[in-house]
C-alpha cells in the first residue's frame, strides 16, 4: 500500500481520489500529530464489508467448508444439459 503526507494528500486531492477509485488501491495518509488513516474507493469498501460478513457468519462458513469437501470429492451438485444452458445462457 503506498503513503503519502497529509499535506501532499491535501495539496493533490483529486488526483489521489482519481487514482484510488481507478486503480482499486487503499492510500495511507500520514499525519505528524496523530494517527493516520486510509482512504478507499466507496466500491472497495463495501467489497470489504461484505467479505467480512461472510467471514463473521459461521453458518456461511460451513456451507462454503462442506462445498469445499463435496468438490474435492467430486461429490458436488452437477446440473443436468437443461439446467446448465439456464446458467450459460447459451
């Protein structure tokens, strides 16, 4: 993750915007007299978010643990031509 001043992030705001939003990469700002802190995209934040629910809920965690079983052991649900043309689209 790259660092830039307060005073450099201040001075060169839209360009930083512009290339956390574009370039989907956090940017911390430091500061002399106290804690620094990150700036993201709204995108990536909410991407964040969710993968920390997922990560909090452990009835999500099972079903993903069980599905990670049942593939290996090539266990897992197949759909048949029908239901696979629904999912493709083709």
């Amino acid at each position: 993750m790259n660092s830039v001043s307060v005073n450099k992030f201040r001075d060169n705001l839209k360009s930083f915007v512009e290339q956390i939003v574009g370039n989907h990469e956090p940017l911390k700002v430091t500061r002399r007299s106290g804690e620094d802190f990150i700036v993201m995209s709204a995108e990536d934040w909410e991407r964040e978010q969710e993968t920390l629910y997922i990560l909090q809920n452990t009835n999500l965690m099972k079903q993903i643990a069980d599905s990670l079983n049942t593939h290996g052991e090539n266990k897992g649900y197949k759909p048949n031509k029908e239901e696979m043309g629904e999912i493709t689209g083709l």
